[in-house]
C-alpha cells in the first residue's frame, strides 16, 4: 500500500511539474528580469524536472525562513528529490546539517539548527528512506555561509544542507 502511495505521490508531483512548463535546458541566468536556475535536462519525468544525482548534489542546500523550521513547498520537491535518489541508491547515507543566522543566542541557534535537520529527516522517512541511512548534525550560527549582517545574508545562512 505504502509503495502505491509513493508511486501515486510521484507521479502527481511529475504531471504537476510537467504542467508548470518552463523552457527546458535554460541555465542560471535572467529570463524576464528574473534569475532562474533550471535542473531539466529535458528528458522529461519527475527525476530530470528536479535534476540527476549530480545536479542533487549541486542542488544541496534547504532554505528556511526565519525562526522556522518548517519546510516550504519548493524546498519540499528538494528534499523528495534527494530521498528519491537515497531509495534509488540503497548503500548510500547522507549528513543533514542544520544551520541557523547569527540571531539568537548560541544554544537556541543550536536547537533551531536541529529542529531543521530533523524536519528534513521527517520528509525523507515519509518517503521511505530509513532512519539509519541519515544523521543529523546541528552547527547553529558557527558556520555561516554569508558573513554580511543583512537579510539576504542570514537567508543563506538558514538552511540545511544534505551531504553524501
């Protein structure tokens, strides 16, 4: 039941994405004054609308808003991408790094920082993928990817990443 389930799933988010159209084979760039990045090799199906193993891992990193550790729709099809990938790959374990702005204390930084990983864990088991093929890892503020103190800075410091 639970594979029909998961079969359905994929086949909804394939036809939903397949709907959303897009011009295929467009790289990062700007299109219409806005900057895109497209992971279709146009081959067609969920796996290439969302990008192949080395593309996932090109296309690592959740993003968060702030003080939330709720994943958002466009992160959703991310991670799901990545499970996929994890049941297509049985010998293969990832490291979810929970990471967090540089506001808040240290410790709350830390729990945040989890609560990420942890909510990324949550997708990929719902998926199918066993607990045992991930680890979570929370780094709280200590290792930013932007040190600028501004929104656009601390955006890309709220995140997870999802390592091999």
């Amino acid at each position: 039941m639970r594979n029909k389930t998961s079969l359905a799933i994929v086949i909804l988010l394939a036809l939903t994405l397949a709907a959303c159209g897009g011009k295929k084979g467009v790289k990062d760039g700007e299109e219409d004054g806005v900057s895109t990045t497209a992971l279709d090799d146009g081959s067609g199906g969920l796996g290439s609308e969302l990008g192949a193993a080395g593309d996932l891992a090109a296309n690592n990193k959740v993003y968060f808003e702030y003080d939330s550790a709720a994943v958002t729709d466009d992160s959703r099809v991310l991670v799901e991408a990545h499970a996929q990938n994890l049941l297509d790959n049985p010998g293969v374990t990832v490291v979810l790094e929970g990471h967090a702005d540089e506001r808040g204390t240290r410790e709350y930084n830390l729990a945040l920082g989890e609560r990420r990983a942890l909510a990324v864990a949550e997708i990929m088991v719902a998926y199918g993928v066993t607990r045992d093929r991930m680890q979570t890892i929370s780094y709280g503020e200590e290792r930013p990817e932007s040190l600028e103190h501004n929104e656009s800075s601390w955006a890309l410091n709220r995140r997870v990443v999802i390592l091999r």
